[in-house]
C-alpha cells in the first residue's frame, strides 16, 4: 500500500517509486465516506524511465522519469 498526502485542488499526484524506478500518476480523486479520512483514485499509470510525463500546469511541458530518478 502506498500512502500518499493529496492536496485538496490536486487532479494528479506523483508518486516515485525508486525501489522499482518508476513514477506512478494517480488521477482523478475521489472521496471515500466520511469518517473514513481517505480519497481513492480512479485510475493510476506506471511509468518506467524511458517514458515522460507531462504535468497538469504546463500541457506542453514533458519530465523524463529518468530524469527525476537521476542521482
């Protein structure tokens, strides 16, 4: 299980995953019920270091995941 803190305006959040070098992009969030103080995703995409991704501020702007695993 990942846990990961979601901003309240986010669509998107990444996640890097460096034991298996890879980024995960969770979407779409939705609220569980209350009382449970969680939100799950819709859907989820894993990328490996030889893709990019784009980020939901700059459309026309791509991140290597390679780059973001550099060291």
């Amino acid at each position: 299980m990942i846990r990961v803190r979601w901003l309240a305006s986010a669509r998107r959040n990444w996640v890097i995953y460096i034991e298996h070098r890879s980024l995960i992009v969770f979407r779409d969030p939705q609220s569980l019920p209350a009382g449970l103080g969680a939100i799950a995703c819709k859907s989820h995409l894993t990328l490996d270091a030889t893709n990019a991704a784009t980020t939901q501020c700059a459309l026309n702007v791509s991140v290597l995941v390679s780059d973001l695993l550099s060291r």
